[in-house]
C-alpha cells in the first residue's frame, strides 16, 4: 500500500483491488500516464495535476488511463466554459448559500450498506425567486467537490434520491433543455465521482416527460442506475435499507433536517442572513433547442469535444425566450 492508498480501510482496499482494478505496485506509473497526456491538450487549462487529483479521476474511470484522462480534461474544460458558474465557487457565496441552507444536496449521515454516501434533493424546496436553478448545481457541486477529498467515497461513491413530492407543473415549466444539459455534463461528463444509483420517488407525470427528453444525454450506464419508484417506497428499501432513511422516504431515521449539510459547510456563517437576489450566470451551452434528436446529439469519440461551444446564453434570458420543455397553456 502507498500512501496515496493510506485513507482506505482494508475492505474498501480490497474493493478497490478487485472493482476498479487499482494495484498499489503500479499506482504512480498508472497517475504518471494520464499526466503525460496533458501535452495533448494545450487548449485547456489543467490547473491541479498532482497525485492524489489525478487519483480519483482513475478510481472513476476504474483505471482506464484514456478514459480517466477525458474525464480530467473534460472537468478542466466545463469550468472554463462556464467560468461565471466558479468565479465565486465557495459555500459563503449567496446563491450557493441559499440553495444549501433549502437542503440542495442533504446528505445523510448513515452510509448504504456498500459504503456510498447517500445524498437527498427534495425538489419542492425550489423558491426559484431566491436562487437559480444553476446555484442549485453549484451548490451541488460544490458539496460534492468537499465529499470526494474522501477517498472513500473515491471507490465507494455515492447514492442519489430525488423526491419529487409537490414539485409543481409550474416549477418543472422552467426548465429549459439547455438547463438540463449544463447540470449532466457538469455531473456525468465532468465530475469524478460513481453514481451507484439514481432514485426518483413520487415523481409526477410531467417529470417522466423531463426525463424524456434527457434520456438521449444520458449514457448507458446512467440510464440503468435510474430507478422510477413513484410511490412505490418498498422497492426503494429493496436497494436501500429503511434503517438508514429518513421518514419521508419511509425510513426509520427522524425526518431530515434541512440545515444539517448547510451547517457542516457553513459552521458559525449558516445563521448570517443577507438579501439576495438571484444573478445572471453567462453560460456557455449547446443549440439544443434546435433539435433533441440521438444522432445530433451524439458525443465526439475524441477525448474532449474541441473547441468552444457556439452560444453563450443568460439563465434569464433563457427562461423568457426559450421554448420551456411543457407549456402551461
């Protein structure tokens, strides 16, 4: 074991070993080959190259030097084509602040059963007069950028339920394809984190339309980790224990608190309240709108699609302009 490896418990070690194929005698010359493939990217901006960065960008991509090397580039070039969505990248920011302190992400405190951390978005917290729907990925983000320094959750990665309960026709009304794709490309295409699955409970019809239309964006194994349950919540305690979930998703814990997550990044700056009113994010997105079809939407097998995306858009301009993905006339 090198010291790269010190953070992990003998089993996750293991896990590592078997599931990911990570061999502590050949750990620095796996690191050192994705460094050497920087050269091949003079147009992007690496600014972290160090061992343990280059580690979890291996752990997720189970140790595929190619593979690992797209995703490090593509989390580099998200960022600088989206640089409003980070020049202010910290939990004090407002928007951040605000999204956080409504429970964007929660994170529960129990681990599941394979040692992934189980994050928790209840959607109708939205107050989408107070915070974009871009500071709720940001605020994301964020969290998840503070949980994988973990290298824990490096291997065992991360489970995610979406309650949609009271989420309005009205809310869902907002978002537009744009929207959608900026939030996947910054979590599956940009970020080094295993997503064991992706839980959607009480969801409406409407948010079996969004899904819809997201589906082609998704890859496959995106697609397989997203389970529908509706009201079903015995099938969800058939792949997450009752014992470790709050009681909204008919667990056994006390209902979760809102502020819990919030509290742990923010510490003594949670309860300073300052006015805020939801910024105008410059966001570099594809002509989606134009058309949603699979064949024009399919990815470059290059590492990283080159270039710059054609159209920069404002979130605000977007919601008044766009053609939203359900119409409420």
């Amino acid at each position: 074991m090198t010291h790269l490896q010190a953070g992990l418990s003998p089993e996750t070690l293991e896990k590592a070993k078997l599931e990911l194929k990570e061999t502590a005698d050949t750990l620095h010359q796996d690191i050192q080959e994705v460094r050497d493939m920087i050269i091949t990217r003079p147009d992007i901006g690496f600014l972290r190259t160090d061992d343990a960065f280059i580690l979890r960008f291996l752990r997720a991509r189970k140790f595929n030097h190619f593979e690992a090397f797209r995703l490090l580039a593509q989390y580099f070039e998200y960022r600088q084509q989206n640089l409003d969505m980070f020049k202010s990248f910290k939990a004090t920011d407002l928007g951040i602040k605000q999204a956080l302190k409504d429970g964007f992400p929660g994170v529960l405190s129990n681990l599941d059963p394979c040692g992934r951390k189980i994050l928790v978005l209840f959607s109708a917290n939205w107050e989408q007069s107070r915070y974009t729907f871009v500071d709720i990925l940001r605020a994301i983000l964020f969290s998840l950028e503070a949980m994988i320094e973990d290298p824990e959750l490096q291997v065992n990665g991360f489970v995610l339920i979406i309650d949609w309960s009271n989420f309005t026709f009205k809310q869902a009304s907002r978002l537009t394809p744009s929207m959608l794709r900026l939030a996947i490309e910054g979590l599956q295409d940009s970020f080094p984190a295993r997503f064991g699955g992706i839980h959607f409970v009480n969801q409406p019809w409407y948010i079996h339309a969004l899904y819809t239309v997201i589906r082609p964006f998704l890859k496959d194994k995106t697609r397989k980790r997203i389970f529908m349950h509706g009201n079903n919540l015995n099938s969800l305690h058939q792949l997450i224990h009752p014992e470790i979930l709050p009681s909204e998703f008919g667990g056994m814990m006390p209902p979760y608190d809102m502020g819990t997550w919030a509290r742990t990044l923010l510490d003594h700056e949670y309860d300073e309240e300052t006015d805020y009113c939801p910024e105008t994010y410059t966001l570099s997105v594809k002509d989606l709108e134009k058309d949603l079809s699979p064949k024009n939407i399919k990815r470059s097998q290059s590492v990283v699609e080159p270039g710059v995306l054609k159209r920069t858009e404002k979130v605000q301009n977007e919601e008044e302009n766009t053609q939203p993905l359900l119409s409420l006339d």
